[in-house]
C-alpha cells in the first residue's frame, strides 16, 4: 500500500463569456475571447453562453449584464463586467500571464 498522498490533477480554470446575441457589444467580446485565449496559451477555455439562447444558465449564474467574463472555478465566482479588450488587463484581474511574459 502507497502511503504516499497522490497529487490531485491541476484543474483547468472553468471561465464563461455571457453575451446577448449577435450584437455589436457581443461582437467584440467574442473577438477579445479569442486574443484573451491565444495570449493565455491554453491556460483556459472560454465557454460563450448566449443569454438569449440559454436564459436559465444566465439566471442560475446571477448574470445581469453582458458582456460578462466569469470565473466558475473558485466560489464565488470571479466577474468582469464589459469592456473585456484590453487582455493584459483582463489576465491580471483574474490572475493570470500573458504567455510571453516572465515570473
């Protein structure tokens, strides 16, 4: 028997991009998401959830506003509101570095 405690897998950060629609707002937010995760480099995916679409996952999450970036993985969830394209901004709110960039 190992008497050893196993280390627990790394979990992947669980963020969700709220919009609502096809709109000019939601437009951006979803070109932001893309350069958010290109600089990232895989630290994390972004689910989009189209408020429109899926209204009760807006409601269970407590979503009045889009866009909204949230962080599901820590409780309680960690939330940006609006504007979401300045992605060096966006990393360090919710804790994180830009591939290129040294500890």
């Amino acid at each position: 028997m190992n008497s050893r405690p196993t280390a627990e897998p790394e979990r992947q950060p669980i963020l969700r991009l709220y919009v609502a629609g096809d709109t000019p707002s939601a437009r951006r937010a979803l070109d932001s998401r893309e350069r958010l995760i290109a600089e990232a480099a895989g630290m994390f995916d972004v689910e989009v959830v189209n408020i429109l679409e899926r209204p009760a996952d807006a409601e269970r999450a407590g979503i009045l506003a889009t866009p909204t970036l949230s962080d599901e993985s820590i409780a309680p969830p960690r939330r940006l509101v609006g504007d979401i394209s300045n992605t060096t901004q966006v990393l360090e709110y919710f804790g994180y570095s830009k591939k290129d960039a040294h500890p």
